[in-house]
C-alpha cells in the first residue's frame, strides 16, 4: 500500500537522507540507487528495492516499478521532487529513489567457474572508476568484482550513479589481499597484472580461464610485492608522453582482450 510523505522533517526521509554517509551506510546494510534507468537495471535482475521513493511520476517505466513493489508487497511513498532532492543531494532529482540491502558476496561464497573472467581492484579510490569498471565488467560477462584492501565504497551514491545498473549484475566481493591469495589457490584461477614493470605486451599470452585480471590503484599502481604474486605480468604499449593509462581505461582494454582470446578460442 502506498503513502504518502510531504514533510522534510518526517524521520523516515531523515533515516534515508543518511544513508549518503558510509557510516549509516554500513551500520544499516542499506544503500540508495536513483533513476529509473538503474532502479529498472535492477528489476530486470529481480532485485526490488526495499523502499521506493518517488515524486508522482507517470513515466511507463516508474508506473511499471511501483506497480512492481505493490505485488511484492514492498513500501512505496510518494513524495515531492524537492524531499526526493534532499534524500538524494542532487538539485535535479531523478523520478525515483530506491533503498536496498547491500549486495555483498562473501569471498567464500563466490563460485569461480561460473565466467572465465573476474576483476579484482587493489586501493582503487575513484568512485567513477568502480563505476566503471562495474561496467566493464557486465559488458565483458565477468563474473563480479573482487576489492582488494580500502577501496572506495561501492555503495556510495556516487559509485552506484557511476555503474549504471551494473551494481545489480556483478557480485561484489571483498577481501584483504592475504585472504584473496589464499581463497584463489585453492583452485583455477590464473592472476594476470599490469605493470610498468613488466616485459611482455599484453597480447602475447594465451590466458587461462578462470582469468583474474588485477587492475592497481590509480596513483601508485600495484605494490611490488602484489605483483610478485601474479602467474602474469604485462603491459600495454604507451607510444606517446604518457606512461600509464587511467585504472578503468586500462582494465577495460585487458578485459576486451581476455575476452577476445576466449571468443577465438
């Protein structure tokens, strides 16, 4: 059953407002994902939000999402677009605003044979490149992204606004580096980095499947020690002033190409 909030000071839209912050984020288990582009992304995986937000929207896609949450018996509140503003921090709110269960996979739990390639990110700190990588990801049919160490929330509502939905079709993961190493030698996987270090050109390899391509910080790359312990080390020709790619540029560029051998193979 639908209701009906007008009031900024309702405690509700106070309880969601916070859920920009990372520390109500994760005391909750809640994030907030906005649009009907990413809220319908989400659908289509099956996965409802546990409270939508929306501002009287007559939009097909809107009317089809409420219309979703009412079967499902999920809590639908109609609001206006300037508490839809406040929840989202954004002047120019989107039709609608989800709150759902965050989607963490244990690294346990995770079943490596289910796509040939993954992606592991080290200390990545750019919301937008976890965004995009999320998107890589689900272009390429990886089978989620695995965080490694203090990477940047992949809950925040800039990470979320940066996937596009992608949040919805890849597992997320994470570990501490010690705990991944561990968990992938104890089967298939190969561990493929790039590195500024390494002598081979990123096409020389025949790669294995399960693939494990290790995508560095944005700064600073991979520790040394991290790319001690990859089965693969290899980089992409840089023929101009600069000398290394953007993180997200980079692991798009190795995901098409661990794609492509598997598309040929």
């Amino acid at each position: 059953m639908a209701r009906e909030i007008t009031g900024f000071s309702n405690p509700l839209v106070k309880r969601v407002r916070s859920l920009r912050e990372k520390k109500f984020r994760k005391a909750e288990g809640l994030f907030l994902a906005e649009g009907l582009r990413i809220l319908t992304e989400a659908r289509e995986e099956g996965v409802l939000p546990e409270m939508l937000f929306h501002a009287g929207s007559t939009h097909p896609l809107a009317t089809d999402l409420i219309a979703a949450m009412e079967a499902a018996g999920g809590d639908v509140i109609e609001t206006t677009p300037d508490i839809l503003s406040k929840i989202s921090g954004k002047d120019n709110a989107q039709a609608v605003v989800g709150v759902y269960r965050d989607r963490l996979t244990p690294l346990t739990k995770l079943d490596r044979g289910k796509a040939d390639i993954w992606i592991v990110a080290q200390s990545l700190r750019d919301p937008g490149n976890l965004g995009t990588i999320l998107r890589t990801g689900d272009a390429v049919g990886a089978g989620g992204l695995i965080l490694i160490d203090d990477c940047v929330d992949p809950f925040s509502v800039e990470s979320v606004r940066a996937s596009m939905g992608a949040l919805f079709t890849q597992s997320i993961t994470q570990a501490r580096w010690g705990e991944f190493m561990h968990w992938l030698r104890q089967g298939p996987g190969e561990l493929i980095g790039t590195s500024l270090n390494a002598t081979q050109d990123y096409q020389e390899p025949r790669y294995q499947s399960p693939s494990f391509l290790l995508v560095g910080n944005e700064a600073q790359g991979l520790p040394e020690s991290y790319e001690a312990e990859c089965d693969l080390l290899v980089k992409m020709p840089m023929l101009g002033k600069a000398d290394s790619l953007n993180a997200a540029v980079a692991c798009a560029v190795m995901a098409y190409e661990l794609l492509n051998q598997k598309r040929k193979s």
